[in-house]
C-alpha cells in the first residue's frame, strides 16, 4: 500500500467511531496519532531496510512490520496514554499500527490457502528474501531518498512532542514531601 492508502485504510474507521460515538469530527491530535501509527511500521522499516541495508531481507516489511515487535510497541503507547489519562489517543495509534501491518498482508490474511509469511514473525522466524531495490524507488533511487528524509524528520517531530510530553506530565506530578 501507498502512505495515503494505509493512512486512509486507518482514518475512515476512526472517523466513523468518533463521528457516531461523540457526534463531532475527530480533532487535529486525532488525526495526527492516525497519520503517525498508520505510517510508524514503514518511517522504521523502510529507511532501515533500502538506505541503511540494517534489515537484511523482507523488503522492508519484517522489524517493526512484526507481530512480536508491533504488540509491545503498542501496549506500550497504551499504557502510556492510559496513564496520561488520553486512552483513546494509544487505542487511535495501536489500531492504525495494526492496520498497517494488515494492509501489507491483507491478500495473505484473508485467503485461507495461504499461511502466514515469516515475516510476521520477525524475530522468530526469518524473513522471505526480497531485493533491495523497490518498486517504487525511482531513478536513482530518489523516492527512497525522499521517504528517509521524510521519515528522519516525522520521527524527530514525533519524538520532539513525546519527550516534552513526557517532561510536560512528569512536572505536572505532584512532589514527594518526606
């Protein structure tokens, strides 16, 4: 799938949720926690795989594309929403994560002639061979270039807001007095 594609593949069932439970559009957090759990598994995967050559098979789709790496990677976004008294904004991220993951294997998962690719289990199991020219790259391999770039600068912004989120709640925490 496209960035659009797996971005839309998330947001039209958030959309809905929020538009029928609260009767209003989902707000720009909303959104943005979409985009960036929709797009989390290829910022990682993508760059590692076809610029840094980290992840040796699998085209890009096995480390944060697994199932053993996506379930705490999401239960930890949830916690740490619940704790922060935002659930919904960990439910929003760890459900457009998984249909990130469902959107790359959507044909496999719904045809029962088919098993699971090892991929989806990354650590576990190895991952199919793939080449390391994508598709998509473009001449020269720009269209990888210009998704790292892309990538580099959405996870700084992300990381950015979540540590001075992190700074922001842990000050907000009242003061031990012995």
């Amino acid at each position: 799938m496209f960035p659009i594609d797996h971005f839309l593949f998330a947001f039209i069932p958030v959309c809905v949720y929020i538009i029928m439970r609260d009767r209003e559009i989902p707000s720009v957090q909303v959104v943005a926690i979409t985009f960036f759990g929709s797009q989390f598994p290829d910022l990682i995967d993508k760059p590692l795989y076809h610029e840094a050559g980290v992840i040796i098979t699998a085209s890009g789709r096995a480390g944060i594309h697994s199932i053993p790496i996506a379930i705490p990677i999401s239960l930890a976004a949830i916690w740490y929403a619940v704790d922060t008294d935002r659930p919904r904004f960990g439910f929003i991220f760890a459900f457009a994560y998984a249909s990130h993951i469902v959107g790359d294997y959507y044909r496999i998962l719904f045809d029962p002639s088919e098993s699971l690719p090892p991929n989806l289990w990354w650590p576990f199991a190895d991952p199919l061979p793939a080449t390391i020219t994508p598709g998509w790259a473009g001449p020269e391999m720009i269209n990888v270039h210009l998704w790292t770039i892309f990538s580099v600068v959405v996870l700084l912004i992300a990381g950015i807001l979540i540590i001075s989120d992190v700074v922001l709640q842990s000050s907000l925490l009242p003061a031990n007095r012995s």
